[in-house]
C-alpha cells in the first residue's frame, strides 16, 4: 500500500490536500511495516525459510524507504490527515491528547488505543 501511494505521490500530478494526504499515507504505511517488521523479530519462531522471507520483506522496507526519503525526499513526520465524507481532508485529532497528529503518531496512538497492552488493561479494568 506504501509503494501505491509513492507511484501515486510521483505519478498522479497531485497538488495541495492530496499531496498531503499521498504523502500521510507513505509515511503512515513506513511507520507500520517498521512496526510489523519489530514485533515478527521480537516475537516470532522462524523457520530457516521463514527467516529468509522474513529478511527479504525487510529488505524491501528498506528499499521503500529509501525511496521514500531519498529518492522522493519524504518529510520524516508529515501531518496526520483523514479523508472527510465529501471528500476533503483535515487533520487527524488525538483521542488521547485533542491535538493534531503527524502520521508516525497516528500509528503510534493507534498501537496504544488498540494493541496487546490496551486490551490487557481493559481486561483488568472492569
């Protein structure tokens, strides 16, 4: 989905809102592969095949970012935006803080909203 929205960012001609948003969407999709890529090396049981996917799709991450950042020259922390029902774009507002978020944020406040830890404490809050 990253690399979508990086041919689109390069491609598409997008100027304002959407340019914003493309760019939101590249550096919101960096911020969940790295992500994903931490939580399989901390946490999974890699067969020898296994291991050498896993090291090809982190391959690939980094080649996406360099891409991103280098070769496109992505900001490393653009704002937050979601896409209104008419069509339009505003920022992202924290449910946890009622500031704006930038897209690494944004993935960040989601992981402590919605992941492991989140669901733990709801468990021993009742």
């Amino acid at each position: 989905v990253a690399r979508f929205w990086l041919d689109v960012y390069a491609k598409a001609g997008l100027a304002g809102d959407g340019r914003a948003y493309a760019v939101d969407r590249i550096v919101r999709g960096l911020a969940q592969l790295d992500l994903g890529a931490t939580e399989l090396e901390r946490s999974a049981r890699l067969t020898p095949f296994g291991r050498s996917l896993f090291d090809g799709m982190k391959a690939e991450i980094a080649e996406l970012r360099h891409d991103a950042e280098c070769n496109a020259g992505m900001p490393s922390n653009p704002p937050a935006l979601v896409c209104r029902d008419d069509g339009g774009f505003e920022p992202e507002i924290s449910k946890l803080t009622g500031r704006a978020l930038t897209g690494p944020e944004a993935v960040e406040e989601h992981v402590r909203r919605f992941g492991p830890a989140a669901s733990a404490g709801a468990e021993h809050t009742g």
